[in-house]
C-alpha cells in the first residue's frame, strides 16, 4: 500500500519537551502536598493531562483536577518559553512535504495548547491537520486521536505512517491499523514498533524508502 500520509506524536518527538512536563508536574504535585520525582512521572508523559494527573494524585479526582490546572499554569508561565524543536525536526518535514506527503500531528495535548506550541516553535504552518486529546471520545493509547487525524487527511489508515517517542503512541496507532515507528531518542523500547530508530531524520529515511 502506497504512503500517503504521516501522522506525529507531539512530545518527545517534535519537541524536546519530557523533562519540562516532567519537573512541571513534580512541581505542581509539591503544591498539594504530593511528593513525585520528575523521573517517576517521565513514564506517564505521553499520556493527556488528566490521566497523569490521576495516577500522581492516586485515583483522587479532585486532588488530579487542581493538580491539573497547577502544572497547566506552572508550564505556561515557566517551561513552554524553553521548549525546543529536536534539530532534525525542520529539514525533516521539510523532506516529507518536498514529497508529496500529507502530515498531521496526533497529540495528548489539547488542540488550543498544541496549536499555540507549534506557532511558537514557528512549524504550525508545516502540517496539513492538528489533533487534539479534546476532539476525540478516547485518548492515547486508543486509537481514536490517530483515526482522526487519518479521516481529516482523507487517507486510509494503512496509508498512513504513525511516528511517536512512547509506547503509548505504539498502542494507539497499531489499534489504529498504522505502521509505526518509534523514535527512541531516550531508549524506549516498543516490541510491536515495526521500526525503532533514534531520530526523527532516520524515520523519514524509512518512511521515504517505502512509499
């Protein structure tokens, strides 16, 4: 089947973001008296906001939702001005679209956050569709956010390759009926990966070796 698309995870994969999400959290959950190492939430970042915050917070549902707000002001006020784009992330859509590609980015975030994210880090005009956790029933590690993103491009979803960081996008986008390749830039290893590559230049290089 012909590669017609290619749908990115945001964090961790675009924008070298896990580290921020992470001391943002831990310094959120200080504020309600819960104490978490950034390391130890670096495992759920992939996830949305409100199921980290309910595995921080112990299944409390409204100890999550004020910790959900705190690291939602923590992050705008003090980290979203340090992301960064990975340095591949430029040429690399830049290669995607020179061929013909449809791109999409599937995210955790909201859609208003991812837009804003991606009109800071200047790439917003880059991709075709945006995807948000908010505009889908189920999020990561359903494949709903995937599903979307195919359906608004207008291609099948075995049309499509699915690129992300986590296992978490590994999930979605097999259960979506993606391919999928895993940028394991801090190691992570995904077994139902069709490909596992460590960086997001060598994932269009499989991607442009296959359509």
């Amino acid at each position: 089947m012909t590669v017609k698309a290619v749908i990115l995870d945001y964090d961790g994969t675009l924008a070298d973001t896990v580290d921020l999400l992470s001391e943002a959290w831990s310094r959120a959950a200080s504020l309600i008296g819960i104490r978490v190492d950034p390391k130890d939430v670096e495992r759920y970042v992939g996830l949305a906001g409100p199921e980290i915050s309910l595995k921080i917070a112990g299944g409390d549902e409204a100890r999550a939702a004020e910790l959900m707000r705190l690291k939602d002001e923590i992050y705008d006020s003090e980290y979203a001005g340090r992301m960064r784009l990975f340095e591949d992330v430029g040429p690399s859509l830049s290669m995607l679209r020179d061929r013909g590609l449809k791109i999409a980015v599937a995210s955790s975030q909201t859609s208003r956050r991812l837009k804003k994210y991606l009109s800071l880090l200047g790439i917003l005009k880059m991709f075709d569709v945006l995807v948000g956790s908010d505009t889908v029933a189920r999020r990561k590690p359903a494949p709903d956010v995937f599903l979307k993103a195919a359906e608004l491009l207008g291609v099948k979803p075995i049309e499509c390759f699915a690129v992300g960081d986590t296992c978490f996008d590994c999930e979605s986008a097999k259960n979506a009926g993606m391919r999928f390749i895993l940028v394991s830039r801090r190691g992570t290893e995904c077994e139902k990966a069709e490909f596992t590559v460590k960086s997001l230049s060598e994932a269009v290089s499989v991607i442009l070796s296959t359509s």
